[in-house]
C-alpha cells in the first residue's frame, strides 16, 4: 500500500500545514452522521447547550439529576450535536485543462487534495468528481483521515481529455447530489458557450459554493511571437494572429474582462471566486487566498 | 536636363551592372509579396482560442492597411535594402573629378614640413599625404600615378601604377626629412620618368617622337619655402602647386652656432649662437649652452620681429667635446611653443687639434730655420723644407689643392697660385688677386703701369717702426722696438685685412682673410740675396727675442694648431669629406642616432660620408678612439621660415604665392584639394544599425 506521502499532490510540507487548517462554511447544514461540526441540531456532546423539562421518551441518561435532588423536577440536559460536512470538490478535466507548467489539471488536483485532506483529517465527507461524470457516475464519498490515500488513488484515475461542456457537467453533478455542504468548482472556465449558464446553475443549490478560476502563466501573460496559427486542443479551432503589441495589449483586455466578469458573476450570486495561477504554490493559496474568502481557517 | 543630370552624376557613381540592379530591383517586391502571402504560419496548439477569436475580432489585422502600419518589421526590412542599395550607388559631393590619365605626386618632406602648424595633423607632411591621399582615391581605374618625394634630393617613392591601394600605402612611407628644399631635382625627375620615350628620331631632315608624349599633371605639395626653379622647362607637365601649411606659423629658430677664437684673447674660444625671429612679434629668448650634456650657460637676449640677434658664450679652456646650444621661449599660441621645434636646438663639435702640418718653401734662412726648429713649435706642427723648385712640382701641387698644409711660408718665393692653405709671404706679395689690386692703388702713382701677375710693390729704405698690433695674435708678445729693417716693401692689405707693422714709410707687415685662409705678409726679406747671389742681411731682428716669439705665433696661429677649433656645421643630407691622418683604411662613424657606419676611404685620401639626414653631433672614430667630430644643422633660414609666402593677389581668397618653374607662374590652388566625400560607410552602417534594431524587435515585439 502506498504511503500517503508518496503522493506527488501532497507532500509532507503541505499536509502539516494543512493539518492545522479545517474547512468552514457560512451555512450550518445538517449532516448525516456525527461529525466534529456544531449542528443546529442539539445532541450529544460535551458541549451544553439548554435545559428543558422531560417529557416522557426522553433518555433518561440525560436527566440532570442534581437538578432533581435540588428541585424534584425532572429536567434534562441538552447538548450540542456535532455533525459532519460535505465537502465536494468539481474538477474540469477537459483537453484545455492539460496545459501549462505544472499543468491546470495537475494544479486542480493538487488543491482538489490539499483541500480533501483537510476535510478528512476533520472527519468530514469528502467527495472528488469530475465535470464528465455521467448523472448516476458517483465518485467515492470519503471520510476520516485513513481514506486520504484512496483520495488519492481516486485524484490519480482523473486524466484530462474528457469531452464535456461546462454547464453539463455541473447539470449532472448538481443531479447526482442534492445534498448540502461546500462545493468547489476548479475549472478554467474556457467555454465557448460561456460559463454563465453552468454558475448560474452552481448557485440555484442550496451550496456553499466556490469558483476557484485556474488559469496558466502562459494564458496570463502569453509569450509568442511573429505569425502564428493558434489550435484550438478542444475543438480544433483554429485562429490566425499575428503578434504586436496591440493585439498583445486587447488580449490582455480581453482577458481582464474575462475574469472581471467571472468574478462580477459569482459575486453577485453569492459564491466565492478566486483566481488562481499555476504559479502559485497551492499550500500558499490555501493559507493565503482560500483563508481570506472563509473557505478554511 | 543636362545640368542635372551633371549633379546625379557628381552625387553618385554607379558601381553595378545593369543587371545587378535588375536584380535589387526585384529585391523589395519579393520581400512585400513575401509579407502577404505568409507562406508559413507557425501553428500553436492553445488551451483555448476564445480569448485570442475575441481579442482579434476588433483588431483587423488581416486588413492591408492595418498590416501595413503595424508590421514595422517589413518597414525595415524595406529600409534596410533602400540603405543598400543608396550605398551601392556611393553618393558623395564636392568631388573634383581627376582629369587626365598620369598623376605625379611630388610630396616635400623637407624641414620645413615637419612644422606643426595644421590643425587636425601632425604636421605639414601629414596633411600633405592626407591631401595626395585623397586625390588618389578619386583615380579612376585606368588612371596611373606615381609618388615622389623631395627635399634636397628628390626620391621615387612609387613608380607609375594604376594600383591606388599600392599608391597610398606608398604615401604613407614618406617619411619627414631635415634637409633643404630643392625642386628642381624632383621635377627633372618627375620629367624624366614621366616621358621616358622622348626619343626623337631624325627621318628625312624632320625629328620624328618615337613615343608619343603623354601628359601628366603634376600635383606639388609642399608650403612653397624654396627658390623659384629656374632652368626647367615643364614640356608635358601640367603642374599643380598645392600649397601646405598657414601664413601665421610661429618659429624662432638658431640660424647658426659656431665657436671660433676670442679676437681679443686668442687663447680662447667663443661659442657664438644667431637666434632669428620669423614671427611677428618681438620675443624674449633664452639659450642655453651644454657641453657634453653638462650646462655651461645661459644667456637670454630679446629678438625683434624678422630679425636676427647674435650671443656670444666665452667658452674657458674646453678643449674636446660636443656643444648643444638650446633656444627656449614662450609664444603667445596654444603649445607656448613655435611650430618647428628641430631647429630650437643646434650643434657644435669641438675637435682636438691636430698637428698642423706646415710647408716652409725657402732657398735657404738659416736664422728662421732656427727658429721654427724649436721644441715648442715642434709640439704645435711638423715642418717640411723645401726648395722653391719644389713649387713647380706636381707632388706639391697635389698637396696645397688638397689642403693637406696647415701653412705654406714663401720666402723669397712666389707660387704659382696661392694653395689652399694659410699662407705666410716673406718679402713677396702674394700672387692673389685682391693683395695685387691693393698693391696696384698704392703703386698707382710711382709705377704706372698696367696690372701684372706680379706686384712688387713700393720699396722703402730703412724704414723706423713706429707701431705694431699688440692685439692680434701673431703680434702677441712681441717687441719691435730695437729692430732695424735695411730695405722693405710697403703692404697694403686687401679690404678686410689688418696691418700688423707699421712704420714711417707705411706698413711694413699685413695679414687679410682669403676664403676660409689667411694670408699673412712680411714686406721685409730676413735674408736676401743680392746680384752676386751672396746672402745679405736686411734685418736685425733674428737676433731679437721677439723674433722666435712672432713664429711661434704664427705657427699657433696659422697653422691651425691654436687649441681647439670648431669645424663647420654640415647642412644635413649634404655628403662630409674626412679626412684621417695616418691613412686608415676605414673609418667608423656614430650618428646621434647611436648607428654606427663604416665608410672605406675614396680617392685622394678622403672619406665621403653622406648618411648626414640627421641633426646632430656625427662621431667619426679610427678603430676605438674618437678622432674627430662634427655637426650637423639646419641653419637655413628658407626653411626656418615656415610661413607660407602669403599671395600678392589679395582677390579671390588665394592662400599662398604663386611658386615659379622656369617661365610659368604656377598659382597655388585655392583651397585646400576637396575630396570626394563618400557616404557609403555612414549609410552601410546606418543600415547595420537597421539591421540590429530589426533583429531586436523581431526578438523582443518591439512595435513603435
């Protein structure tokens, strides 16, 4: 069996950061098992929450019986219930993701795992999948800090090059899980349909949603030259350019427009939307960018 | 039409082809349609062509004008090849284009062209093969030239070639001389080679030219600071006088240094120094006097403007050496220093004295005889008695024409012709022409008659000495006051002679300057002889103590055994003639320069030296030892005056006169020789810089 830190996505550096970190959610949601998170729900734990009279059903063993020897009134103690989280990372695994250096894809999956091992290590549920994923294709839902290496296991099996729009895969992943939690969408959003219809769709469930944007250095701050006949690696397309400084500048135009608008979206539909480079360590993203949006701390 | 199209031909030379232009022609249309047709189109696999589909929808880059504007690199390149193709053309202006087909340079690389005075060059001889450079860079191919150079002797640097690179390279090895300036010797040269083929042949009565004669121009480049050459017809040549150098050119300079014998106190030498100014401006000088490199004297005196001043330096019992007079001032100019600095300094050698060797010619005087036969006189010369037969030998003629003699006495004797050599005449008159003339004005009256050879002058009897020249020095020491002369012959010196003795009757004794010799005269016999051919007294002063004195005198005096003696200075480039005692086989001499030569003796005993070329103290050595010395020095006042002769002419801005060669006036070219500026190097390079910068922005998208 393969060490946990054989994993080229986590290395030991990054996991004793992360082991410091949890992940966090505006919303309570409910649970479905108990976890190490502090439920609406009261229940049991060591945390006092209220006291109410017993009415007949009550556990007994949540009497306070100092209370019945002082009042002889049979009260019972409450406590808060601790639940767990669901906690589901989306990853674009299409052909444009296989770019860049480390690839966006190779990035998605490392912030894809640095952030399951966080929710493992706090027993929550952690569930990985793509945007391919057909409607009833579930990926593994994992919990507790043993599964971290079939998280692993799991991020391995995921290759770019599926064919998919974005707005589908979200269709389908919305479909496959109707349940509350966290949801991070890593995609870089490059479809030619547009990315609205999908982020629209992302922000109907009722989800704490985040859109991490990871985008290549080479997509950023293009370097070419000279008269160029540019590949579309999804489609095939195909686009003639001829590089100067003007068309240079209007693509940085462009792209800043691109983003803004991305952001501008998510913004104002409640989601959190970061911009990542693939430049950026993704430990340095996670302590930095990821804690400042509330994600973790 | 015309006129212009003389301006496209003076701004450009053509150096391609028809073809070849065809060729560049079709350059640039290749290079645009290149641009357009976009033949390769490097693909680029992209995550995503959306952002590069939207960034391209506003900017129309397929559209021709927006290609056109934006693609700075086809600009350039378009650029680069209009900069070749101007450079192919090899524009210029101002270019005097050569006529004619034979070009002879004659550059003066006298001493006069070494004054630094040109702005922008070393000096005159740099300027002058600047200016002869660049006129060969306008030849033509097909057009020869040849290159001589000239000071006082005239050198074929480059014989005619129509190799330009060769020509130049020539140039360049001209290098600057301190002789004298001579034309006449470059031109007969110039002439001789420029029409070898003057041969002329006599066909029925009519000289026919074999060769037909080809005209040459011939450029002079010199700051024109020689005589006008007469005697030369130009023929063929057509000349072209290029003067070199500037009117204001400052130079103070020691136009002669020599050392001679103090008049008052024989016993010693004097060095004399000429300083003259040939600038415009009185100047305040000092000079400085080393022997042997050590300081002996200072002494500073102001000179006027064009004038020439004179320092005399006692010099104490120096015997051997080198003199080196230095000339220091300051000019008003930027160097504080004049143009030509060579002739700042000048030289003298002091030589050991030799033994003169002294002819005494006489039928017999016993009392004389005795008296040059002391030790003293001994020391100071060595003595030859001879008959007066002996006069009319050729071995005698050969030794006083040689100046193997330091002094000749006759007594009672007359030679032929006065030898080259002091002379001392005992009751004769010397056979010279200017002692004769002087006799004739003071016979006139008493012998009227016509000029003969021989004067005897005007004989008195017993004439009383009444006064003598104590200050010369063959007087030195010597008291006439008891001596009685029984019969003697009145002296009249020639026009810058002395008298030594005078008496009631005239003057009994003389001595008068004969070229670089001095004749001396006693008008009394010492012993005569009468009809009966017996010996008479005709003096008592043998008996005196004087009368050894008054030999020994003249033996230190005329002999040329008086101490040191300052030979005089060679003019450099002029050969030396040495002569040795003892008769060596060769002689060593040093230059200044510290080279050492070794010259074998020519005919008549004597030693030609002619590597003279340097300024300077010359050591001529037999074996080890130094025997004699002597100076070489400028001391020409034509070429220490280094302003160019500014032109009469004061119209049409002529900077220097004309120079004269036989009957033509040539006028010196106004201006300075224009060249022809070429601009193919700024423009190729102006194209390399294109190059880089479109290699630069191809590299780095530097778009303006």
């Amino acid at each position: 069996m393969p060490k946990i830190t054989d994993s080229k996505l986590l290395s030991p550096d990054l996991m004793a950061q992360l082991e410091r970190l949890e992940l966090v959610t505006r919303k309570i949601f409910r649970g479905r098992l108990k976890g190490e998170r502090r439920s609406k729900r009261k229940g049991q734990s060591v945390e006092f929450a209220d006291f109410r009279n017993y009415v007949a059903g009550d556990d007994l063993r949540t009497l306070d019986w100092n209370l019945y020897a002082r009042l002889d009134k049979l009260i019972i103690k409450l406590f808060l219930e601790e639940e767990d989280l669901h906690f589901y990372t989306l990853i674009d695994a299409s052909g444009s993701m296989d770019f860049g250096t480390p690839t966006k894809l190779t990035y998605a999956k490392q912030l894809a795992a640095s952030l399951g091992f966080v929710g493992l290590i706090r027993a929550d549920r952690v569930c990985i999948e793509t945007l391919g994923q057909g409607p009833h294709q579930r990926g593994p839902t994992l919990r507790g800090r043993r599964s971290v290496w079939r998280m692993l296991e799991h991020l391995d099996t995921i290759q770019a090059g599926e064919i998919t729009n974005l707005a589908e895969g979200v269709r389908n992943f919305a479909s496959r899980n109707s349940g509350r939690g966290i949801v991070i969408l890593v995609s870089d959003l490059m479809d030619k349909e547009g990315y609205e219809p999908a982020l629209r769709f992302l922000a109907s469930q009722q989800m704490d949603t985040f859109v991490i944007h990871v985008l290549s250095q080479e997509e950023l701050e293009p370097d070419v030259t000279g008269d160029l006949k540019l590949l579309d690696c999804e489609d095939g397309d195909e686009a003639e350019i001829t590089v100067s400084v003007p068309l240079l500048s209007r693509y940085q135009e462009t792209l800043n427009a691109f983003v803004g608008g991305a952001q501008q979206f998510c913004s104002q539909r409640g989601m959190n939307y970061l911009l990542a480079n693939n430049q950026t360590p993704v430990g340095e993203l996670i302590s930095t960018y990821l804690r400042q949006r509330g994600l973790v701390r | 039409m015309i006129a212009l199209a003389q301006v496209v031909d003076s701004l450009f030379r053509n150096t391609l082809a028809p073809w070849q232009w065809a060729i560049m022609a079709v350059i640039p249309p290749a290079i645009i349609a290149l641009y357009f047709l976009k033949l390769k189109r490097n693909p680029l696999e992209v995550p995503s062509t959306y952002l590069w589909k939207k960034s391209i929808e506003d900017l129309h880059v397929n559209s021709l004008w927006q290609r056109m504007r934006k693609n700075i690199l086809l600009l350039l390149q378009l650029l680069l090849l209009a900069l070749i193709a101007w450079a192919l053309l090899r524009p210029g202006w101002q270019g005097t284009q050569l006529a004619g087909q034979r070009f002879i340079f004659v550059i003066d690389n006298s001493a006069s062209m070494q004054a630094t005075d040109v702005p922008g060059a070393e000096n005159r001889l740099a300027v002058a093969k600047q200016q002869a450079t660049a006129l060969i860079d306008q030849m033509d191919s097909g057009m020869t030239g040849m290159i001589i150079s000239f000071a006082n002797t005239p050198r074929v640097i480059q014989e005619f070639t129509d190799n330009r690179r060769l020509l130049k390279d020539r140039v360049e090895t001209i290098e600057p001389t301190f002789a004298q300036t001579k034309l006449k010797g470059a031109l007969e040269l110039a002439d001789g080679l420029a029409n070898p083929g003057r041969i002329t042949v006599q066909q029925e009565g009519i000289e026919v030219d074999v060769v037909e004669a080809q005209e040459a121009t011939l450029f002079i480049f010199s700051d024109g600071r020689f005589e006008d050459v007469k005697g030369f017809s130009l023929g063929n040549l057509k000349p072209v006088y290029v003067p070199i150098g500037t009117h204001s050119a400052d130079n103070l300079a020691i136009t002669s240094f020599a050392t001679r014998r103090n008049e008052a106190r024989p016993e010693e030498q004097q060095a004399f120094v000429q300083i003259t100014n040939f600038t415009n401006q009185p100047h305040e000088v000092v000079v400085e006097l080393s022997l042997n490199g050590q300081f002996l004297d200072a002494r500073g005196v102001e000179v006027d403007a064009g004038q020439t001043t004179g320092l005399v330096y006692p010099l104490a019992d120096t015997s051997t050496g080198t003199l080196r007079a230095s000339l220091s001032y300051e000019l008003a100019n930027e160097q504080k220093q004049d143009a030509l600095p060579l002739d700042d300094h000048a030289y003298a050698a002091l030589n050991d004295a030799n033994p003169g060797r002294v002819l005494f010619v006489s039928p017999g005087n016993p009392a004389l005889h005795s008296a040059l036969a002391t030790q003293r006189s001994g020391r100071l010369a060595s003595f030859e008695l001879k008959e007066p037969g002996f006069l009319d030998t050729d071995r005698y003629q050969q030794l006083a024409q040689t100046g193997e003699y330091g002094l000749v006495i006759f007594d009672q004797c007359v030679p032929r012709k006065m030898p080259r050599a002091n002379t001392l005449f005992i009751g004769r008159i010397p056979p010279d022409r200017s002692w004769q003339e002087a006799q004739m004005g003071e016979t006139d009256e008493t012998a009227e008659n016509e000029p003969q050879p021989s004067v005897t002058g005007r004989h008195v009897s017993v004439p009383t000495i009444i006064d003598w020249n104590r200050a010369h020095p063959l007087m030195a020491h010597v008291e006439l006051g008891n001596v009685v002369i029984i019969d003697s012959t009145v002296i009249t010196p020639p026009a810058g002679g002395d008298i030594l003795i005078d008496s009631t009757a005239g003057p009994l004794a003389a001595i008068a300057p004969r070229d670089q010799f001095q004749d001396a005269v006693l008008g009394f016999e010492l012993v005569g002889r009468n009809e009966q051919e017996e010996t008479t007294i005709n003096t008592n002063w043998p008996r005196m103590h004087s009368f050894p004195t008054f030999w020994f005198n003249a033996i230190e005096y005329l002999a040329g055994a008086s101490g040191t003696e300052g030979t005089e200075s060679v003019p450099p480039g002029k050969p030396v003639e040495l002569k040795a005692t003892g008769n060596p086989a060769q002689l060593t001499i040093q230059t200044p320069a510290g080279k050492k030569q070794t010259i074998r003796h020519s005919t008549h005993d004597v030693f030609l030296f002619h590597d003279t070329r340097q300024l300077g103290i010359y050591k001529v050595s037999d074996g080890n030892q130094v025997t004699q010395q002597f100076a070489v020095n400028l001391f020409d006042r034509n070429e220490s005056d280094i302003r160019v002769t500014p032109s009469q002419d004061s119209t049409a801005g002529k900077l220097a006169a004309d120079i004269h060669i036989g009957n033509v006036d040539i006028a010196a070219m106004t201006g300075i020789t224009t060249s022809r500026k070429e601009l193919w190097r700024p423009i190729l390079i102006a194209a390399l810089i294109v190059l880089l910068v479109e290699w630069y922005v191809y590299n780095r998208r530097v778009h303006l």
